[in-house]
C-alpha cells in the first residue's frame, strides 16, 4: 500500500510515544517556528491481549493514522531510563510494529530519538532541559496542559517539520 506523496504541501509529521500498554501520537505539520499541532491522542493496548495480539493492533491503529494524516515522516520518542525489564521489551515491541506499518505505508522514513537529540533537531545544544528551560511551547495551544507522554509525542513530531 504506497503513500500518496505530499511534495509541494507542508510535511507532515507523525510523534510517537509508545509504552508498555498504549501508544499516545502527536501530528504536526507547520513550521518548526510555528508548528501546528493537528492531533494528540493515546490510544491503549486492549486488556486481554497476548503480547503478538498487542503487536498487531498497534500496526494496525499505527497503518490507520498514518494512510488518515498523510504522514511524511515519523518520529519515535525512544526510551530512555537504564530498566530493561518486561515492560521495555513489550515497548520495545509496540515501537517495531509502528516502523513495520511505515515500512508497509510506502516506506515512510523513521528515527528514533531521545530528548537531547529532540532537543538539539529544536535548534539548540542538544541538551534535553533545554526542551523545559528554553523552548518556546507558547506556540503550540495548551501544550502545558497535556500530559508528559503527550508532550513526548509533540516535540518528536515538532522536531522533524522544518
């Protein structure tokens, strides 16, 4: 299932903030001085599921957004704390289905990246405070209001719109 190319219109970039048990998303297109922010939304993992369950219905909600929006290029807020338990696997797993539903979407380019290197795709020195101390996110409606998986997926998504 190719994507339909967007050149000549605003990109559009899907943020991506997987956990254990869900999948919370942002979409921007915009500048990266002016992002729009056109959704946020988390979506959880059914109760129940087995973990190849889990898998295929992230690719599946993951191949729905990105064929809904257009999207011209993801961005996964990668993990970053020093566990490596089950819930990091289980995450760790959410994030490949959502690179294979890419992948089978017309091989839609993919990074992974953690707040430093967010930070420093924001224009400044790769320093992850530097996301709360020094970005303006007054441009972005209610940003203060979401919640910190929310915020993840914003500033992935607004890291790579240019």
């Amino acid at each position: 299932m190719a994507q339909t190319s967007n050149k000549g219109a605003e990109m559009i970039a899907l943020g991506i903030r997987c956990s254990n048990k869900d999948l919370t998303y942002a979409v921007s297109s915009g500048t990266r001085n002016k992002p729009n922010i056109q959704t946020v939304e988390t979506l959880t993992v059914p109760k129940g599921f087995k973990e190849p369950e889990s898998i295929d219905w992230v690719y599946r909600e993951a191949t729905g957004i990105i064929a809904k929006h257009g999207i011209d290029i993801i961005v996964i807020k990668k993990f970053e704390g020093k566990s490596r338990g089950q819930a990091f696997s289980d995450r760790v797993s959410l994030e490949a289905a959502v690179m294979l539903s890419a992948w089978h979407s017309g091989q839609i380019p993919i990074f992974k990246k953690v707040k430093s290197t967010i930070a420093k795709d924001l224009g400044f020195k790769g320093r992850a405070r530097y996301l709360s101390t020094q970005l303006d996110t007054s441009v972005v409606q209610g940003y203060d209001d979401f919640d910190a998986k929310s915020k993840d997926a914003i500033l992935a998504a607004w890291s790579e719109i240019k």
